[in-house]
C-alpha cells in the first residue's frame, strides 16, 4: 500500500510535467507585451491545434510580467513559450540545459531582426533623445530585450550619460509592459520610452509586427499622434523554445506545428507573431550568443 501511494504521489507531481512515459498536459507561456486576456485570445488558436496535435489538455498562462514565464520554463510548469533574446539569455544563464531555442519568427522580407523603438506623442515637441533631457522615460519590463536591454547599453552610448534617474533624464521607471509604456506616452503620464517593432512597413500601421502594431490593432493609439525619436541597431528575433526534457516526439510535433502555422492558418500566425510574419523558422542556440554576452556582462556588472 505504501508503495502504491508513493507512486500515486510521484504521478500527482509530475502532472502537466514531461515524464519518460510522456506528457499528461502541455502548457504555454505567453511574455507580457499587452494585456493578459489580448493574449491569450491571440494564441487560443495555438492552443486548440496544439491540443489537437498532443492529444493532452493544453493551457495557456499569461503572467503579469516575463520573469513568470522565463521561472515557469526553469521549474518545469510552462514547456514552451516565445522568449525575446534576453528572456532566453537569463534562462540559459541560469540554466543552460533548460530549454532548447527551436523556431524564430520572420520578417516579410525573410530577416530574423527586430529593433527597439524610442517615441514620443508628436505634440510634445520631442522629436530626438537629446529634447528628452531632464524629461521622464518609460523602460518595459527588465527582463525585455528591447523594452530594457538593448536600449539600456545603447542609448547611454549615444547620451554620454547613464539611464539613472536625474542623470540625463528626470526620471527613469519601468512601466511593466509594452503595452503599458505605449499607453503611458500616449496619455501623457511618461514623456518618452521604448517598445518593440519589426521596423518594417508603414509607421502609422505601427510597421508590420511589433507591440506598437497590436496597440494600433487593439485601438489603444493613433499611431499620427506619436513620432519615432531614436532606433536600436537590428536586434535578433527572441525564439520560440521547448524544454529539452519534453519527449522527443512532442518536441517534434510541435516544432512542426509552429513551423507549419502560417501556412495552415495565417490569421492565428498573425495573432501569435504580433502582426505581419513570414512564418516560423528553425534557428539553435548559436544566433543567441551576443546578446547572452550582453547579458552576462549587465549581471556582472550589477546593472
């Protein structure tokens, strides 16, 4: 009987967990970037054809910041999610065999690049880094790539000065989002920040996929009302990953279901990708290693 119970328990705390045997269930994270039920809406699609290809129960979980999803892929409760580069960087840091980087999103013009996107509202008079001086500044959430990594080592460069409040700007905070610095600007409460876009397409279209595009989707702007004041250089496009210890066979059918997406259902392609995509492509780990270093070297420098 004991022995029948310690099996019972040890199947109770695998469950929604890869086993030897396989998968009970199958969940996916989804990073902030808008609100949590926007998410989940736009991946419900990937939710039921996932079910459709496991033959498990599939869940969707949509924390309030990154840092629940990139925890969730480290303890074992979320097995896939889309991570932006330094949200895949902080994993493999922490541990390297944790997931494996499978897929990337593409660009209509086949590129695997994204930038981050300084702006404005255009009646600020703000139309460059330098008029944000002694102004306040919105970062996204500090585990974002171009919501707080990027941003935070090259504007630095181009101001001479660091991202610490009362420095160049009045103040610098984290708004929790991209969403939420897009809103912040737009309504005035924060003079300038930074989001994420493809760079590609036409601005008042919020280009063709990126945070400013779903904003301009979910009718929170008016992309007339805000300027672009400064860009990153071209950033790699964060990948989609899967833990290594799922089995093989749900590895690959999910590789392939992805991989697949645009062409089965372009509409839920568009919903998953945040706007215009080329569809999914393999990439491994390689691409990654810049912006881990990059990482590394913010973490060792305590910043």
């Amino acid at each position: 009987m004991k022995h029948l119970l310690a099996i019972l328990a040890a199947t109770t705390a695998l469950a929604g967990a890869a086993s030897a045997e396989g998968i009970t269930q199958f969940n996916i994270g989804i990073l902030g970037g808008e609100n949590a039920q926007d998410r989940l809406n736009s991946n419900e699609c990937l939710r039921k054809y996932t079910e459709e290809a496991l033959g498990v129960p599939v869940k969707l979980f949509a924390p309030a910041d990154y840092d629940g999803v990139i925890q969730g892929l480290l303890g074992g409760t979320i097995d896939m999610a889309w991570l932006g580069a330094s949200g895949y960087a902080k994993v493999y840091l922490t541990d390297a065999d944790a997931v494996e980087p499978v897929l990337v999103k593409a660009n209509l013009d086949g590129s695997y690049t994204y930038h981050s996107i300084g702006f404005a509202r255009r009646d600020s008079g703000i139309t460059k880094l330098a008029d944000i001086k002694g102004k306040s500044f919105g970062f996204g959430d500090p585990n974002s790539t171009s919501g707080y990594l990027i941003p935070s080592v090259e504007i630095p460069q181009a101001t001479g000065h660091s991202m610490e409040s009362g420095e160049y700007f009045g103040e610098v905070k984290f708004t929790g989002g991209h969403e939420q610095t897009i809103v912040a600007v737009n309504n005035g409460d924060i003079d300038a920040g930074v989001t994420w876009a493809d760079g590609q397409g036409n601005w008042e279209d919020g280009y063709n996929s990126g945070a400013l595009r779903k904003a301009v989707d979910a009718g929170l702007v008016d992309m007339n009302d805000l300027v672009e004041i400064w860009r990153s250089k071209p950033i790699p496009e964060g990948p989609i990953v899967l833990r290594k210890v799922l089995p093989e066979d749900v590895r690959a059918k999910m590789t392939a279901l992805v991989g697949g997406l645009k062409e089965k259902d372009a509409d839920c392609a568009y919903g998953v990708a945040a706007g215009e995509t080329a569809g999914f492509v393999p990439i491994t780990h390689d691409y990654y290693e810049t912006i881990i270093e990059v990482r590394r070297q913010k973490i060792a420098s305590g910043s």
